[in-house]
C-alpha cells in the first residue's frame, strides 16, 4: 500500500475542513484542514513520480543460451 497514507491525510484534511465545525481560541480547525490535504496531494504526487521514474531505470538482461548434443 504505497499510497495509503497520502489518502487517509486527504482524508483526515477533508474532514477536518468541511465536517468539523468546533470552534478552538488558539487553533483554526480549518487551516489545519487545508494543510493536511495539501501534505496529502504533495505525498501523493512524489509517489507517484517516484515510483514512475523507478520503474523506467530497471533493465533485465536475459542470458539465451543454447546448448546443442550431438550423439
């Protein structure tokens, strides 16, 4: 599971942003929010690039050998 913890921060950032209505004095449930699905796509996007660039480097050689047996 290569991406599952960039979408469960997607996740969390979408509830705490739209779901969430509890007002705190110090922090912004918000913005909080936002970050976290921001974090998620940024996590989510080098994933992928990453895992896309190290798909393209592997290089299989196959070694074909023939042997023929006379008798």
């Amino acid at each position: 599971m290569k991406y599952g913890g960039a979408v469960a921060l997607m996740i969390i950032g979408a509830i705490l942003y739209f779901a969430v209505n509890a007002e705190l004095q110090a922090v912004n449930i918000d913005m909080i929010g936002l970050i976290l699905m921001i974090g998620g796509v940024g996590w989510l996007i080098i994933s992928l690039i990453v895992n896309a660039s190290s798909r393209r480097k592997r290089v299989v050689h196959v070694d074909d050998r023939r042997e023929i047996i006379e008798e």
